[in-house]
C-alpha cells in the first residue's frame, strides 16, 4: 500500500509528505478528464464553418471552467459520503492492493474532512459563476438548454450527498445523463440548435464514463453492498452483472449503427466507430473472460478517449462537407 490507513493528515503512509495542493487536486480527480472533453466533441461541430463559430470560443471556454469545477466538487462530495459510510475505507482498505490509497485523500489523511467540504463547495460555487457567465455570453439562448444546464448543475451536487442519487438506484443512469448533458448544453448555447445526430454524440459521450465506471463498480461490490448502495454490480449476480455490461456495450455499437442506417447521421458514421467498438469488446473480454476487471476499467478510458477522437473526426468532415 503507498499510505497507511490511520497516517497523520499532511503525510503519506511512507513518511513522505504530501502537499496539500496536490492532495486537492487528487480529491477533485483533476487527472481524470474524461468528462472534460466534452468541449472537444462540441467545439468539432459548433466551430464549423470558421466565420460562424468564433463568436461561439469564449462560451465554450467559461462553460468548460464550470464543467470542471461542477465535477470537481461532484467527487470532492462524493469521496465526503465513501468516507463517512466507510465504503471507501473497504474499496481502499488492506484486502485491495490494487487500489491507492493516495487517490483518497479522506483515507490516507492528508486532508480533513472540513478541509474536502470546504473545496467542494467552494468548487461548486465557482461552478455556477462560470456557468451563470457562459450563459450571458451565449449567442443563443434555447429555453431547453437553460432547463438541462440547472438540472445537471443541482443534480450534480446530489449525487452523493443531499438527495443521495447514488444511493437510490440512479447511479450509472446518472453518469450517462450528466456525459449527454455536458455536450447538449454547450451546443444548444453556441449554435441555437438542436439535432438528432447531437443527441447520439451527446448519449455516446456520456456512455463512455458509464463504462469505465460499471466496471469500477464490478470491483467495488463488496463495498457498495455493505453501505446498501444499489449499484447494477450490487444489486444482481455476477453473472446478471456481465450480461448488463454486455448488453450496454452492444448498445454502443447499435447506437451507432441505428443513426447511420436512419439517416440520423452519415453512413459511414459506424463504421468511422468500429476502432472503439473493437476495443469496447476487448474490454469486456478481459473484465469478464479474463477476470480482470481492474485492467478492463483501465481499458475503458482509451476506448472513451477512442471514441471522443472519432466523433471530433466526425464532425470536422462533415463540417467540411462530407456529410455522405
């Protein structure tokens, strides 16, 4: 283990100090960037033609510093709840060595309690500054997406503290809603529109953290089950678990293929994702033919990334005229 349980705050388990900025960015997860990325899908298709989209760069940049800070207090209070429940303590705990403590900083104890509340909602706070001014300076201003923008700001914030929404059941729908909402909303604010072909590039964005985050529940059952948070993993057997991983990531493909065969989007459009869709399958063989659950989550953010590269490639073409 890189940090004893019961280390004094400030310090890792071996002695060495950790800095407190560091132990920051380690609870508001700032290396884990899936969902930031976003920006990228929206930019590939709203900034296209040039002429049109520049007026849209100062919108898609302050909504980009509050989606960060939105989800950065999102885990800051969701590693607040695992602490007190003591459901990280058993995920991060003696029997797991393939887990860092460090990534906890509740757990190692280089940060207080108060000390991880006060950054959430102090990241929360400049969260809804940041949104509250992408909006101002929108150039468009569609009543749908002012509606999806306050609900995905408040439900963040209840995720895991509040209404505790992953704590009733609602967990891996959540993860899809909030990934399709970070793309819908800043497109609808920098174009005024909304698409069938959006949509799908928004689901499969927000399908993405959804895949490496059923895996991360595949392997934090033990926990999850003794704090009676109903997780799909928790809730059902191991094999109903890879039968609703299977199923959704099938879904993905289909997806995909639905779009182009309704002329939702191009054509070729499914076949420009068969890359990720082949590593999407080399991740459930290895969580669930292997047994390495841990290795397959670690998968899933290259094949989230994948997907992220072909759905910007996507729209460049078809921005640049190549609609099939």
């Amino acid at each position: 283990m890189t940090s004893d349980l019961h280390a004094a705050p400030g310090h890792a388990g071996s002695g060495r100090p950790e800095s407190k900025a560091r132990s920051y960015a380690r609870l508001g997860k700032l290396d884990v960037y899936d969902y930031y990325l976003s920006i990228l899908v929206v930019g590939s298709a709203a900034l296209l033609p040039a002429a049109a989209g520049a007026g849209a760069i100062p919108v898609l940049l302050l909504f980009l510093l509050g989606e960060v800070c939105t989800v950065v207090a999102l885990v800051a209070f969701d590693d607040v709840t695992g602490f007190r429940d003591g459901s990280d303590g058993t995920n991060y705990g003696p029997n797991d060595p393939l887990r860092r403590k460090l990534r906890k900083p509740l757990i190692a104890g280089t940060l207080t309690e108060r000390e991880a509340l006060r950054f959430g909602w102090f990241a929360a706070a400049a969260g809804a500054v940041l949104w509250t001014a992408a909006v101002a300076a929108a150039p468009h201003r569609p009543l749908w997406t002012l509606v999806v923008l306050a609900l995905t700001y408040v439900l963040a914030l209840q995720y895991s503290c509040g209404l505790k929404l992953s704590y009733h059941g609602l967990q891996e729908a959540y993860l899809v809603a909030l990934g399709t909402a970070l793309v819908l909303v800043p497109h609808g604010l920098a174009t005024g529109e909304f698409s069938g072909f959006a949509l799908v590039q928004a689901v499969l964005f927000g399908l993405g953290p959804l895949m490496f985050g059923v895996y991360s529940n595949t392997n934090d059952v033990v926990g999850d089950r003794s704090v009676g948070r109903p997780t799909v993993a928790a809730l059902t057997t191991e094999r109903g678990n890879a039968l609703f991983i299977g199923a959704l990531s099938a879904g993905e493909f289909l997806l995909g293929l639905g779009a182009s065969l309704t002329g939702v989007a191009p054509w070729w459009f499914a076949v420009l994702l068969l890359p990720g869709t082949a590593l999407r399958a080399r991740q459930y063989h290895l969580g669930f033919r292997v047994g390495d659950i841990m290795r397959a989550r670690r998968l899933g953010f290259r094949v989230h990334r994948v997907h992220v590269a072909l759905l910007v490639l996507a729209n460049l073409l078809v921005g640049g005229g190549f609609a099939g």
